[in-house]
C-alpha cells in the first residue's frame, strides 16, 4: 500500500463527533510530530501548523468533527474504489468522510509541501463553532484557502449564501486546472471557509467536492480515486498558485463562469445517483439577476426551455438529514430531489412521507413512477 493511500485509511479509521474531536486533534498532533520544520499551535480547540519560512503560503483548512457516533469498534473496510465503515456488530456505520477527507488532504499537502499552511477547525457540523474563533492573524501572510468539505467530485465552490469566495481573477488562474480534474464552479453551503470570509478574511477561498457521499447516514463512504484526484488538484494549486495574496476586496457577486465538462479525466465529473448538481455543456457566463426566485441555488441547464423543474414543495415530505418538513421539491432536469433546508440534491433514502411517496410524471407528481424505491443491499457500490 502506498504512502498516500495507507495515510487515507489511517484517517478514516479515527473516530470523531461533534464536540468530542480529541482523537482527531491527537491524530494531527502525532502526524505533525514527524514532520520537519513544523509549528503547531492550539487556540479555543483549534489546531494551527506552520512548516516552513516563506512570506507567503498556500493554506487549506478541515474540520475536525463529524456528525457520526463513536463506538465501541470501528473498523474501514475496502470494496475495489470504496472506503467504507462497519462497527462491532458488523453493520453499516457513517465513515465520517465528511470531513476526514478534508483533514486527509490538509495533512497530505502539509507533508508534502515545503512551505505550507494548515488550520484544523473543531465542531463545524454544529455552526462553524471553530472557525467563528479562528485565530485570523494566521491568515495575515497566506496566498490562498482551500477547503475540501462538499460530497460527490465535481463541484467547485465559489459562492456560499450570495457571497462570493473568490474573484474573477482567481477564477481565470485555475480555469485550466478544473478543466484538467473535472471540476466546475458552484454554488455551495455553509462551511469553515465561508466563516472565515464571514470573519474578514482579505484572500479569495474555495470549497470543493472531494470524493465523498451520502453524508451523514450510516451508509457514507469515499471513493478513493476521487478523493486522490481532488488531493492533486489542491496541490496543484498550492504549487501554482501561491506567488502573491489573491486579494478580494468585494465579496459582493461577480458573474460566475460554469464551465461543463464531458469527464476527460477518467470518469470524474460523472453524476452519482443524482447526489449532486449537474451542469450543461460548454462555457456560459450566468449572474444572478438571470437565475429564477430560487435564492441562487437553481442548478444551471444550457437546455432551459427544457427544464422541468417542479417548485412546489412537497408538503407531506420530511428530509432526514435536516429535519426540515415540507421543504423538499423535485427536479425532473436531474430525476432528483432539492431540499431548501439542506440547500442541496438529496437522495431519495434521505426522505420521509407523511403517507405514500408522491410519484412523478414528466408532467410533474403525478401517479405513475415511484421514485422512493430502496435498494435492498443499501448504497450500491
């Protein structure tokens, strides 16, 4: 087993939660320990490292916690490209991707980056509680932030709640490198770097798919391959793209470009299952004065005269992964469900009906497809 790929399953294996991060902290302290020219420090459960003497650094940043239960055995079994997690009774149990991939990739850039810069923020899942108290004076000197933390691949996020978390000029800077990885700039939802614009932070930051899926259920898990992929592309970005402070002096909305793409990398970009956003082809410049009254989050189809998307929210639908109730539509441009409390696609699982699911139609629901069909092995690998 390679360096890279036996580091991934070492982090996965740790066992964390909201408001109990201290195997994880211990984790990072023990990975920085082996690591040269480094300084770490401590403040309000957050975890700082420097390496290296630079005037500027690239920066990536993770959460510590996730929202799965710790037991009494967990173990990361592999299934060709999958990194799952089973307790001791041997079922099914979150394998905390979200965000353990993220502090994979910051601990990975941190060991293979002369001059870098990683922060470990503790209990996002519950409000950005760690990143609402970062210590923004280490921010002062960095290039850049980069977060992974968003399911599925291919999303590269560059607005969260109307804000934008770069600017054009950073967005030109990487256009090649998302072309090469399969990625394209989205809307996102909250996380640790959005706090930290929330902060004041002065340099463009991005939140990006890393390879994870069906966050926050017991049947999570990775795929390696694209976990690896996005890990590559941060580096690439750290490599390319820390000569100077990619300052942002306005986080007000600059026109974003969505760029499709046809999966030149492999088979990255694919949707899964209807998990996440999907893009039409070809570049399209799109503000949001274009976007319909759907708060920015509209998922962007160049065949929109086509469009069949259903606004009329599902009264008797209860979303499981927010808790929110009747706040759930359909999509028929992507056979998919939105949920407004989750501000994302959701699967199907993820659902509760009051009373028997709501079937769809091409015409809209109507009683002719059931979509809450469930897979009788679970999440198909």
């Amino acid at each position: 087993m390679n360096k890279r790929l036996s580091n991934l399953k070492s982090v996965m294996a740790v066992q964390t939660t909201s408001y109990n991060v201290k195997l994880m902290n211990k984790y990072i302290r023990e990975f920085v320990k082996e690591i040269p020219d480094c300084k770490l420090y401590k403040n309000h459960g957050n975890l700082y490292v420097t390496r290296g003497n630079a005037d500027i650094y690239p920066c990536v940043v993770a959460h510590t916690d996730t929202v799965h239960d710790i037991h009494k055995e967990f173990h990361i079994k592999r299934h060709k490209d999958i990194y799952y997690a089973i307790n001791q009774d041997i079922e099914r149990v979150g394998v905390g991707g979200d965000d353990k991939v993220g502090v994979f990739v910051a601990l990975e850039i941190l060991r293979t980056t002369p001059n870098c810069k990683v922060a470990f923020f503790r209990d996002e899942e519950v409000g950005c509680v760690g990143s609402k108290l970062a210590d923004m004076t280490f921010f002062d000197d960095v290039a850049f932030v980069m977060q992974c933390d968003r399911q599925g691949y291919t999303d590269f996020v560059n607005e969260i709640f109307y804000e934008d978390m770069f600017n054009k000029e950073f967005s030109d800077g990487i256009s090649d490198l998302l072309t090469k990885y399969g990625k394209v700039e989205s809307d996102g939802g909250m996380t640790d770097v959005w706090q930290l614009a929330e902060n004041g932070l002065d340099v463009c930051c991005a939140n990006m798919s890393c390879g994870y899926y069906d966050p926050h259920t017991d049947n999570e898990y990775i795929r390696i391959s694209e976990v690896l992929a996005t890990l590559d592309l941060v580096k690439e970005i750290c490599e390319t793209m820390s000569d100077k402070r990619w300052l942002i002096e306005d986080r007000g909305g600059y026109t974003s470009r969505y760029s499709g793409y046809g999966g030149s990398y492999g088979s990255y970009g694919k949707s899964k299952g209807g998990s996440y956003r999907r893009y039409g082809g070809g570049i399209e410049s799109v503000s949001r004065d274009a976007w319909d009254d759907w708060d920015g989050v509209t998922p962007y189809n160049e065949d929109k005269e086509d469009d069949k998307w259903n606004d009329e929210p599902i009264p008797s639908a209860t979303c499981l992964q927010c808790e929110s109730h009747g706040e759930v539509c359909y999509d028929d441009t992507v056979d998919a469900f939105w949920c407004f409390g989750c501000e994302d696609y959701i699967r199907e699982e993820m659902l509760e009906f009051d009373n028997d699911m709501p079937e769809v139609t091409e015409d809209g629901m109507e009683n002719t497809i059931n979509l809450l069909k469930k897979d009788d092995d679970g999440v198909p690998f």
